[in-house]
C-alpha cells in the first residue's frame, strides 16, 4: 500500500535541513593531516610520538575539585594541564590524551631533554605540599604506573619529580613523598639500602654525579636541594658524606644499566 504525504512541503523542509546539518558537522570537522601545497603519497614508516618520562607532581591546591577546575581553566601564571590527576582517594582522573602535550612541566629539562612537556606525561597528586600522601592514591598511582611503563616501553627509572627537572622554582612532590614506596615497587632511580653503600673514590665529582642522573645546574643549591627532597626526605642545599654514597651509587646504576627496565 503507497501512502501519500498531504504534506510534501514538510519533507522537502526535512531534507534541506538534514544537508544543512551535514554541511555543518563537515565545516567543524577537523583538518586532515596533510599540507594542500604538496602532494599526498602515503608511507608506511613512522609512529606515534613517544614519551620517554614520567613527571609527578602534588597540585598544591585543597581539593580533586579545585585541582580539575584549575587543569581544565586556568591560573594566575597562565594554562595549565596534565595527562592524570589521582585524588586522595585513589580516583584517578585523565584530562589529556597520552598521545598529545599537556602543559604540565614549564620551563626546565632533565638529562638531554629540554622540552619535558613533549617527552613526558604527567600525573597531579591532589596534595597541598603539608600532608603525607594517603595509601589509596600511592595504590593508584603505582597501578597507572605499572600500565603506562608497560604500554609506552618506558624504562621504571625515568620516574621523576617536578622539582628534579625544575629546581629553582618548583618543590613538588615535596620531602613528604614516598620515593621508596615507589622504589620498592620497581619504579625510580633508587640507592641500595645504606648499609650497602660506599665511599666514593679519591677524585669523585658529585656534581658530575647530578648532572649525569640528570639534574640541571643551572643553580647547584636549588639542585641539592630538589635531590635532598627526592633521595633523603630531607632539606638542606649542602652535600654531606651521605649525599656521596648515594650519587656514588647512583651513576654506577646509570653507568651499568642497572636502571633500563
């Protein structure tokens, strides 16, 4: 049975606006890849760009509400963002994809790396810099570790803290962090336990040693005192016969490849 429409005016009206919608969504669709100036012949050799670091952070802020509205909006030095952000509850949230540069890092550089943002992903621990990091978050965290360690090939030592890359103007995670919970786990550079540990040789340069794990010195003291922080949970910008020990150790982990995996 043919019905007829008495309306054909209104269906008419519905197809316009049906190509009037798709003409839209393809004017908001975005851009292919490809420079119109050249010519398009495909290859099949490349990959996505790779992060080879992980940088965590405390947000410094009162709550996983204020630390999203500020990931997500602003604040009063300019945008900001980060790949994650676990609450104190061991939510964790994702707010950029891996795959794409948040702004997380700033100014700073760790080794040879000088644009930490597009080498990195970044992981916020809703913490205002006073307070121990609850069991439930250092759970979480150490679980999103595990999974992008994993996934993106990056070796477990390459696990730093915003002050490590930025010591003269950054304290996060802060004294209070617990690297040997992370150490523990596999993840970081750590020391052997300090019984272990010995003097280093006659001629030993600690500042060699920082430099080659891969603090800048661009201000020493700032430096000390970011690797006090990380090494020690301790302030202090002057290195004592500890500190040696440990930068001993440490660059014979780096120099036997001890820290690849």
């Amino acid at each position: 049975m043919t019905i007829n429409c008495p309306f054909p005016c209104v269906r008419v009206a519905g197809l316009l606006l049906g190509c009037a919608a798709l003409i839209l969504l393809s004017a908001c669709a975005p851009l292919p890849p490809r420079n119109p100036i050249a010519t398009w012949v495909p290859s099949k050799n490349y990959d996505i760009r790779k992060p080879q670091l992980i940088v965590l952070h405390f947000t410094d802020q009162d709550s996983v509400a204020q630390a999203l509205n500020t990931l997500r909006t602003h604040n009063p030095g300019g945008p900001v963002s980060a790949h994650y952000l676990i609450g104190r509850d061991g939510h964790t949230y994702q707010l950029v994809s891996e795959v794409d540069r948040a702004w997380h890092a700033g100014g700073g550089r760790w080794g040879t790396i000088t644009d930490v943002n597009s080498a990195s992903i970044g992981i916020e621990l809703d913490n205002n810099g006073d307070e121990p990091f609850p069991p439930a978050q250092i759970a979480s965290l150490l679980r999103l570790l595990a999974d992008i360690t994993t996934r993106w090939d990056i070796p477990r030592a390459q696990i730093i803290g915003h002050e490590d890359l930025a010591p003269a103007r950054k304290d996060d995670p802060g004294p209070l962090f617990p690297w040997a919970t992370l150490a523990a786990h596999g993840f970081g550079l750590w020391p052997d336990p300090p019984a272990t540990l010995v003097d280093p040789p006659p001629g030993f340069d600690p500042w060699m040693a920082l430099t080659a794990i891969g603090y800048p010195l661009d201000d020493p003291q700032a430096a000390v005192r970011a690797f006090h922080n990380h090494f020690r949970g301790i302030g202090g910008d002057t290195l004592d016969a500890e500190d040696m020990k440990i930068l001993y150790n440490l660059v014979g982990k780096i120099e036997h490849g001890d820290t690849e995996k």
